[in-house]
C-alpha cells in the first residue's frame, strides 16, 4: 500500500464526522431495474478485473457502476475497495461516507469503512463503525473481527481479545482470527495461550503448509519460554515456507540464536596458543 499523506487527514476527517442520513436506495433482493441491473453487470465486470489485477481496467468499470445508478451501495462498496487497493485512500473514503449515508448501518459498509479508518490513524471513527457493525450483525464474524483489530489498534489488548474470541465462537477455524488471538496473546505476555492457539491454526494448513509468519510467531513463544531448540526449528520451518521470499525476522532471530555470546567468545583460547 502507498503511505497516505498527512495532509489529507483532515479533510478525511471532515468527511467522517458529518451526518449519514438517508435511506436506503437500492434493495439487494427483488427485481432490479434496468439501471441497478446495469450497475451490477459492470461491477462483476470490474470485480473480475480486480482479481486480474489489471486495476486499472477495474476502476473504470465500477466508476461507470457507480455513475449508472449512484444508489447502488454494492458497487459503491466495491469501487472503494478497488481505490483503496491502488492508494487512492482520499477517493476511497469519500465513496465510503457516501454509501454509508445512503445505506446507515450496513454491516459490510462499516467493516470496510472501519478497516480503512484504521490504517489511517483515524481512530475514533474506525471504533463507531466497528462497534456499529457488531451491534447490527452480532452473528457475522468479521464484524467483530474488525471491532477486535480497532480495540487492538487503541492499546486495548483485553477488549480486542474478547472482540476475539466472540469472533471465533461463530468462525472456530477462521485463519485470520486464529492468527489475530494469538498476537494478543503475545503481547499480554502468555505464551503458552500463544503456542495452543497457534496449534489450531497450524491445522487448517495442514502438514508443511503453514504460512512462515506463522511459524516466526511460534518462534518467538518458544523463545519467551526457554525452549531455544524448539524456537530454532521454528525459524528453520519458517525460512523453508517462505522460500525465495525469504522472512528477515526468522532469519534475523536464527542469527541470534546460534551465534555464541561476544563475551563465550572472547574468553575462548586461542587455538595457536593451545597448541605451544
């Protein structure tokens, strides 16, 4: 992602913090009308080009959704998304605030809006929409996915791990809550809680399969628990998922581990010297 440029927060901020009124424009059941079902073929058309990653060609055609039937939440939602992808976090955000007016208190609308609120620092925000998006849909997981990241983000490490574990009890092997539980672990100190959850998420890969920031976090929950031998195979593990890639952390912490203390090898003799 491109850094967002500071100056373009307070205008963002403006944007926020006024009202969203208005109805719902657009059902996402029933008929469409002709306009609503033109938007929808091009926002397909554009989704398609996103996974091509030709964004370029997915811009243009969920900008031409969004100008077909500007009530269309949907494509709305989906031309943010494909903004914000390319950096364009400014136009991103506006597109957001607009379907949020049009349709207040859509789950899916104040996941998104409270991801991208997040990484730009704009916290407050990312809170109301994340609490919004729990309080409107308790049952759907990410919504209290993104309510445990925003709590994560403030320094409110227990919050976000009971944000957590709401969000597990209704998606037990969802990869990405496993991995965000066992980072608060982390910082809460216990290890141990780190290494279980890790092990759970270790079995929705499956043998040889699990990611290496994975295993770098494994690593270092050996290492906060005196187990260098274990720590060492972790990182050994994590260098061999990441192949080509390599991972600067696992490598970094294999360094420091197998290299003997400065002060081990200063006050080893010298060979030469053993030998007169």
């Amino acid at each position: 992602m491109k850094p967002f440029l500071p100056f373009v927060v307070p205008l963002v901020t403006s944007a926020l913090i006024g009202p969203m009124v208005g109805c719902r424009f657009m059902p996402r059941v029933g008929p469409a009308p002709a306009a609503v079902a033109n938007s929808r073929r091009l926002a397909n058309e554009g989704l398609a080009a996103a996974d091509r990653q030709q964004y370029d060609e997915a811009e243009a055609l969920l900008d031409r959704a969004v100008k077909s039937c500007p009530a269309d939440v949907e494509a709305r939602r989906h031309y943010a998304e494909v903004l914000w992808e390319r950096g364009e976090r400014l136009a991103a955000v506006q597109q957001i605030t607009t379907a949020l007016g049009q349709s207040p208190g859509d789950a899916d609308l104040c996941v998104v809006g409270a991801r991208m609120y997040t990484e730009m620092g704009l916290l407050e925000d990312a809170d109301r929409l994340a609490r919004e998006a729990a309080r409107t849909a308790p049952q759907m997981a990410v919504a209290w996915r993104v309510r445990g990241q925003v709590a994560l983000a403030r320094g409110n490490d227990r919050e976000a791990l009971a944000a957590f574990h709401r969000g597990l009890a209704l998606a037990p092997d969802d990869r990405s809550l496993l991995l965000d539980t066992a980072e608060v672990y982390r910082r809460l100190g216990q290890p141990r809680r780190v290494l279980s959850t890790l092990a759970i998420l270790g079995e929705t890969y499956g043998a040889d399969r699990v990611p290496p920031e994975v295993l770098v976090l494994e690593g270092a929950a050996q290492e906060s628990l005196g187990r260098t031998a274990d720590a060492v195979a972790s990182y050994r593990r994590a260098l061999d998922a990441a192949g080509t890639e390599g991972s600067p952390q696992a490598a970094a912490r294999l360094a420091a581990l197998l290299t003997p203390p400065s002060s081990a090898v200063a006050a080893s003799p010298d060979p030469a010297t053993t030998r007169r």
